[in-house]
C-alpha cells in the first residue's frame, strides 16, 4: 500500500445511474447505492447488492433491503416501503416519500423514445410495408365496389332486363364475382405480407431487448429484476405481436372505409352523406373518452403482470428455502394479493371497452334508422331513387360494422402502446460504465508470467446520494502476487474487488492495469484480462465441455481436458454419465457445489486472464470440497496477480499478502506470517480461528 487511507468528503455524486441522461431523471435514493442493491422490489423479489456476504450496505445493506423489501411486498407493492423514501421539506407541508422508478416500474424514458423505437423497427424494412398498404388498398377497393354495383343493378339493370335487355344483368354479376374473387385473393396475399413485416419486427425487438440486457451494467441488474426483464420480452412484446397481426389490419380497414364510403355517400346524395358524415363526430369522442381511460389502464396493467412473473419466478428459483421454512402459505398469500391486483386491472380494461361497443352501437344504430327513414320518406316522394337507398343503407352498414371491430383495435393499441413505452424505457437506458470512445489495448507482458500490476491511484467510491463507502487511498498490488483481503461483514470487501473487475467505477480517482486506465479498456480486452470466480460458481445448462469453453469459445477439446486435468477436475468429469458431454442441467444442479466450483476455476484457467478475483470462493463449501478447491486455486493462481476475498482464514494461507479492511479502510497490510506474530486484528482472527478448530 502506498498511502495510508483517508477519508474525504462526501462532496460530489459519482455515476449517473443506467440512462441517465438527456431526458433522464439522476438516482436520489438516500439508503441505498449500487453495492447495496434495492432489497426486495415491489412485487417482493429479492434484489440484493452484489455482495454476495452483504457487503458495504449501511448498516448492513443486505439485510436492510431484504427487510424494507419484505414490508412491500406483504402490501402487495405498495411503492416506497417504510422509511425508504427521501422526504422533501416543505414549508407547512407533510414530508413526501420519494419514490423510485425502479421499484415502480416506470424507468425514466425520453420523449418520443416509443416513436423512435417504432420508426426504426420499420425502416429497414420500407419495402415490405409499401408492397403490403398497396395490397390492403386494393382490396378495399374490390370490397367496397360491391354496394355501387347494388344501387346501378337496381336502377338500371333490372329495369333494362324487364326489357329483355340482358347485357347490363350480366355484366354486374360478372363484376360482382371478379370483385369478391380479387378481394380473397388481394386479402390472402395481404395476410402473408403482413405476416412476414410482423414477425420480423417482433424478432428484431426481441433481439434488441435480449442484447440491450446483456450490455447494461451491473448495478442496473440489481435494481431492475430479471422478472421484468421477461415481461418485457415476453407480455410486452405478445401485445404488439397483437396489435401488428390483428389491429393494425382493422385501422386501416375503419381509415379507408370511412374514407371511401363517405365520399361515395356524398356523391350518391349528399343529404345522407352530410348525415353519416356529421354522425361520426359522437363516435369519434367515445373513441377519444375510451383511449384516455383505457391508456391509463393498460399502462399500470403492464406493470402488474410484470410483478406477478417477478413473483412467480423468484418463489419458483428459491424453492428450497420455500419448502425449508414452509413459505408456501405465505408466499401464496402474496401472489394471491399481486394475481387479484391483476385482475382488477383486467376486468377495468373490459369493462371500458364495454361502454365503448355499447355506445358505439347505439350512435350507429341510430343513425343507420333514422337515415333509413329519411331515405324512405324521399324515395316514395320521388326525390331519391330506391337503389341509391339501397347502396346507402349498405354503405352505412360496411362504414358502422368495423366499429365494433375498431373498438378492439383501440384494445390492442392501449395495451401495445403502454407495453412499448414500457420496452422504449428499458432500451433507452445506457451502461453506467460505458465502453470508451477511443479504446486502448494493454502492454505486452514484461514476463513469462501472465500477472500484471494493478494499481487503484487515489480511488474513492460512494453511493449516488454521497453515502461514502471507500474513503481515498491508494494501492498497488505487484503483478503475480496473490493478496487476501480480510475484514468483517460491510468492510467494503467486494466493493474493492467489483472496482476491480470494473463492474463500477469509482468517484473519484482511477483503476490502473499496468499502467492502463480500466475506463480505457473495451470491455473485451477488460474481460480477457481480469476474471472473477464468485462464490456461487453459476454453470448454464449445457455439456461440462461447454461451461469450461465460456472462458474460450475457440478452445479445443484438449485444452479444455488439459485445464479440468490441472485443476483436479478430470477425475470427477469422467466419471459422469457421458463425461465432458454430460448436460449439467440449470444452474448446474446434476452435479454438487464442489464440483461445480472446480468448473469455473476450470473455466477461469482457460481463459488464462492477467488477474484473477475469487469472491468467497470457498465459503460455501464442506471441508472436503474446500480442500479440493484450495488446490485447485493453487493452479490457477500460479504466475497471476489475483485478489481473494476471504471470511475463512483457511485460505489466507495460499496468500502472499493480507489486507485487513474495515469501515472501508485498510487497516493492516503484510504478509500472513507478519501479521499472525502481531498484535492487531487479524491476529486476533487467527487465533480465534485457530481456537475454533480444537
């Protein structure tokens, strides 16, 4: 260590949260920064901060989020929680809870994001899109061509029969059968069309989603559950799959009818096309009093089902804590509350479409009686001809069916339209640690051996709101040598080592791999140098094979037996069913958390990085399983620079170096054999650990 460290004030808020921005609100959360993680949401999923022992949260971050969280979801979501919020002081006011969009599901979004998004789904494909609108036209045209041929059959080639005249009967049949024979076949080659536009924006959505996800930082992850994320990709994007392949259809249908009929009817007669015309304008302001009411609905019925897949899956990926401490009741309890609030929202959504058809039928069936009447009053006067009423009355019925149809439309766009705002808002956000503009590549290394030297020059890290987690100081750690860091639960353990892995950036200072500024770094250079195994070591579904390659896709067979075999792992691999080809199943569940540990020093080793991170690599292992990994953490530590997060100080003995933090700080720094014969804190954690053993 090169300085001793301080403490600095609190003086200037670090990052912007994911999408701050242009047209994006800061995170002003008082209690809770990136390392602590927002505790449960309010749907009642647990989102804790990365630390996996519940490091550098005040007061305990871990445990502070689970209980605020716990409180929101026995309400049901109720937003806010107990004692979270800031409250503004207003002078002869009450104090307001703040309110995080995230807990809320309403992430800050740009306006016109939902537009731009919309635009740039379809811009590739302006082809398509013009070939399918000519298509609809036409067949709108075929269709509606049908009343004219009515009204000219019975004034004209009725007449002209009677008189032994056959030819203008006939033509009108035949006309008749060439419209509705092109309509069909317009419409089936409109339906392909569209077809083809519709799922080639849904699957370009998804992808984008999927990507955008994956790219977004850490403590975004953190905040926002990954049940949200799969409705978003799932509920959201069913509701514009909707709209694409039933709604829109209808629009354009209601548009070009309205349009056609009108104008026919005016050029029929023009007193009853006047009358159509203006008994539009009582549908138009039911439209406009349903799309208000039901945008509003339809927006916070995106946010519910998204807490009930939140619920579902979080119960379903803790069941054996559930089934341990019989949370099933309560958990059913919960989710009965979120599936109710639902509900609700459902039967708001039918009940307003249900005023809408009601009154929709009730303005067009009038208006189609009394111009019936009319019409009928003037054609036995002699001033209207029976089959210009007859063509009218057809058109009025073709212009006024697609109302009710226009009603589901307006059904689909409220829910698509919510669900894509929701969509635009989460593509919207931007990395917290983003990629840099001019990206460098690290030196070449000084050695044979893999190692380079990390430096943290005057780093200081703090929560968005000030809260001060690793007050400034310096640190060099040589390259290949092996540091433990030592300290009690919220010392600031983790936070050293995600500063490290560059899972945030601090406040104030800079990260150096030799000599090369982390921020510098493109994420793939970043990632082939420093990995980090944590505590959990997360296996996908997949052959062991493959879990090993993620450290290097491209590697060979060979070298991925030759990294198992150094780890020790090759025994235990073979013995499996189908050896390196066995499906490990989800999370790695076939094989046990010893097993699955030795993968990922596995996969760590083949991926060869500069430094390695082990978070707690061993705190949830049995002694044999330790044992096993302690030697493979040998191997794998061998000529790199690594820093191992410990709480047992059994692995402390692999180390080069100790660094005993608290309070952010580091308060002893030697090696192991220093400070075991001194007086300070980790002796005394030496021998009550050693006293323990006895």
């Amino acid at each position: 260590m090169t300085a001793a460290p301080r403490t600095t004030a609190p003086d200037k808020e670090p990052n912007e949260e994911p999408g701050s921005g242009p047209g994006k609100e800061p995170d002003r959360r008082p209690d809770r920064g990136p390392d602590e993680g927002p505790g449960k949401g309010p749907d009642g999923e647990s989102a804790d901060g990365p630390g996996e022992d519940g490091d550098d949260g005040p007061g305990g971050g871990r445990n502070a989020g689970r209980d605020g969280g716990r409180d929101r979801g026995r309400d049901g979501g109720r937003i806010g929680g107990r004692g979270r919020g800031r409250r503004k002081e207003r002078a002869g006011t009450e104090p307001e809870p703040y309110q995080d969009p995230f807990d809320r599901d309403t992430l800050p979004t740009p306006p016109g994001a939902t537009a731009t998004l919309l635009r740039s789904l379809l811009a590739p494909l302006r082809a398509q899109v013009a070939v399918t609108t000519v298509l609809l036209l036409l067949q709108q045209a075929a269709v509606q061509a049908g009343p004219l041929l009515v009204a000219y059959a019975i004034d004209r080639a009725v007449p002209a029969f009677r008189q032994d005249d056959h030819g203008p009967l006939i033509a009108v049949g035949a006309a008749y059968l060439l419209c509705s024979a092109a309509s069909g076949a317009l419409q089936y080659a409109f339906i392909i069309a569209s077809a083809r536009v519709n799922q080639d924006v849904l699957l370009d959505l998804r992808g984008r989603i999927f990507r955008h996800a994956q790219a977004l930082s850490v403590d975004f992850h953190e905040r926002y559950t990954s049940g949200r994320l799969i409705s978003r990709s799932t509920t959201d994007v069913e509701s514009l799959r909707e709209l694409l392949s039933e709604g829109l259809q209808e629009l354009v249908t209601v548009i070009l009818s309205f349009v056609y009929i009108s104008a026919m009817l005016l050029w029929l007669d023009a007193g009853l096309g006047a009358v159509a015309v203006v008994s539009f304008v009582p549908l138009y302001l039911l439209i406009r009093r349903y799309q208000r009411r039901a945008g509003r609905i339809f927006a916070v019925r995106s946010t519910t089902i998204a807490a009930v897949i939140v619920k579902f899956a979080e119960t379903m990926n803790g069941i054996r804590p559930v089934r341990t401490f019989r949370r099933e009741a309560a958990n059913e309890a919960e989710f009965g509350v979120l599936n109710r609030r639902h509900e609700k929202t459902n039967g708001d959504a039918l009940l307003e479409m249900a005023r809408y058809v009601v009154g929709s039928r009730l303005v067009a069936n009038t208006a189609v009686a009394g111009i019936v009447l009319w019409g009928a009053y003037r054609v036995a006067s002699g001033s209207l001809a029976l089959g210009v009423l007859a063509a009218a009355v057809l058109y009025l019925r073709r212009l006024y069916d697609p109302i009710d149809r226009l009603g589901m439309f307006l059904n689909s766009y409220q829910s698509a339209a919510a669900s894509l705002e929701k969509i635009a808002g989460l593509l919207a956000q931007t990395p917290s640690v983003p990629e840099p503009s001019v990206p460098r590549q690290l030196p070449s290394l000084a050695s044979e051996h893999p190692g380079r030297e990390v430096v943290f020059d005057e780093v200081r890290f703090a929560y968005r709101t000030g809260g001060e987690v690793l007050p400034t100081f310096s640190l060099t750690l040589p390259a290949g040598q092996t540091v433990a860091v030592v300290g009690s639960t919220g010392a600031g353990k983790s936070t050293l080592a995600k500063l490290l892995a560059r899972f945030y950036d601090p406040s104030d200072g800079r990260v150096l791999l030799d000599g090369v500024d982390l921020r510098e770094l493109s994420v793939p250079e970043l990632r082939r140098g420093v990995v980090m195994v944590t505590q959990e070591a997360f296996l996908f579904s997949g052959t062991v094979a493959e879990n090993i390659a993620i450290g290097r896709p491209e590697a060979s067979r060979e070298e991925i037996e030759r990294a198992a075999k150094a780890i020790g792992a090759h025994d235990f691999i073979s013995a499996l069913p189908d050896g390196y080809d066995t499906d490990v199943r989800k999370r790695g569940g076939r094989i046990s958390a010893g097993q699955r540990q030795l993968v990922a020093f596995a996969r760590a080793l083949l991926a060869d990085p500069a430094v390695l991170i082990l978070d707690e690599a061993t705190s949830s292992l049995d002694i044999p399983g330790e044992r096993a990994v302690q030697r493979a953490m040998s191997t794998v530590l061998r000529g790199r620079t690594a820093v191992v997060i410990a709480h047992r100080l059994s692995t402390v003995a692999i180390a080069d170096r100790v660094l005993v933090m608290e309070h952010g700080r580091v308060v002893e720094d030697g090696t192991p054999d220093e400070l075991v014969a001194g007086t300070g804190r980790f002796a005394d954690l030496h021998r009550a650990w050693r006293d323990s053993l006895v």
